[in-house]
C-alpha cells in the first residue's frame, strides 16, 4: 500500500470541438505547474448552442495529484 497523500484541485477546460479536447486542454494546461497529477474525474459537462450546432464545450473536472 502507498503512502502517498493526494490533493485535489477543480479545473474547467474549454474547447470548440469536443468533452474529451476540453478535459485534455485542461489536464495539459494544469501539468504545466502542477506536479504529479494522477486522476480525472469529470463532474460537470456543458456547452453553448449556436445556429442548433454547438458551438462551445466546457467540462469541469477534479484533479488528484501526489504531494510530495
């Protein structure tokens, strides 16, 4: 069993093509300053409709990185 101790940080990434370029827009955008990112979990998904397309994603999500 590890003894690592986690902490959590709340993220919201944009992206004008999809859920998933958001959560990756967000993920790299955090790695740049936060070490050791773990895990992902997505608590919110949303978006802006323009013209009956969408135009816009937004996903929140929690991210869980090891404290060193």
């Amino acid at each position: 069993m590890s003894n690592h101790v986690y902490k959590q940080l709340e993220l919201t990434g944009p992206s004008p093509t999809s859920s998933v370029d958001a959560v990756q827009r967000a993920i790299a955008k955090a790695s740049e300053t936060v070490l050791n990112i773990q895990w992902f979990e997505v608590t919110e998904t949303r978006g802006h409709v323009k013209d009956g397309k969408i135009a816009h994603w937004q996903v929140t999500l929690k991210v869980g990185f090891t404290l060193e």
